[in-house]
C-alpha cells in the first residue's frame, strides 16, 4: 500500500502508518472494528433502561392515586354520587397521594443517577419528565374537556 500524504512523505507499510498516525493523532482502525460491539449500544440500553424504569414509576404512582381515590371515596366506584365535601376529600386524597408518590419517585431518580452513571440519568431524568408531563397532560384535557 502506497498514500502519499505530504509531497514529499510516503508511506509504504501498514507499520508505517500506524506511527505516523500515532504522530499526528489520527485513529486507524482495524479492517473488521465495525463488526465489535460498540459502547454507545450499551450507553444506548442505559438510557432506554432509564426511562422504563421511570415510566414504570409513573405507573406505579397512578396506580397509588387510583388506589387513594377509591379509599377516599369509599370503594364504591366512580358512579357514586358525592356531596361536596365528598369530592373535596377524594380530591385532596388525590392530590397528597400524587404528590407524594411524585416526591418518592423523583428520589429514587436522583439517587439512582448517583450510583448509575450519566446515561443512566439521562434516561431516568427524561422517562420522569416525560412521564410527569404525559400524567399532567392527561389530566389538564380531561379536565378540559369536561370529563
């Protein structure tokens, strides 16, 4: 293999280019490198494992909320008819449960991240802010729409 890189600079050997690449900080890589597990897939499955861990908080917390509405309410279902205080006790369960679990969840993010490395984050980080505005969606156009 002949590349004349320089007029007057030929290289004529694979040793060859392997020191001069070592001499002007250029990466040479192996014929078949493209076939080697990359890292950025498993930085990759840390992200995606990172927001399925927090989309799986969101619906566990959901889970926490429905539970509270129901206590709160009696057990009876959502076709019972409350009086006013009524609903404002179900709705204030599910206000402190919701919070709470929000307060919970978003902990164990942090504290996770810590120990997780960055791509772990970066996935947690998105799957809460991305399960929060999902949630907080939900509710606005329920509520918009008169449900």
């Amino acid at each position: 293999m002949r590349i004349n890189l320089i007029p007057k600079l030929t290289v004529r050997s694979d040793s060859d280019l392997q020191l001069l690449a070592g001499l002007i900080e250029v990466r040479v890589s192996e014929p078949f490198g493209a076939l080697e597990p990359r890292e950025s897939s498993r930085g990759r499955r840390l992200v995606l494992a990172g927001i399925g861990l927090a989309v799986l908080g969101h619906l566990l917390a959901l889970v926490a909320v429905v539970g509270a509405a129901r206590s709160a309410g009696g057990g009876r279902g959502s076709d019972v008819d409350l009086e006013a205080g009524g609903r404002f006790g179900v709705a204030y369960a599910v206000l402190c449960t919701y919070l709470g679990t929000q307060t919970v969840l978003l902990a164990g993010v942090v504290i996770a991240s810590a120990y997780g490395g960055q791509r772990l984050k970066v996935g947690l980080i998105a799957g809460w802010g991305g399960g929060l505005v999902l949630t907080v969606g939900v509710v606005v156009a329920w509520f918009v729409l008169g449900a």
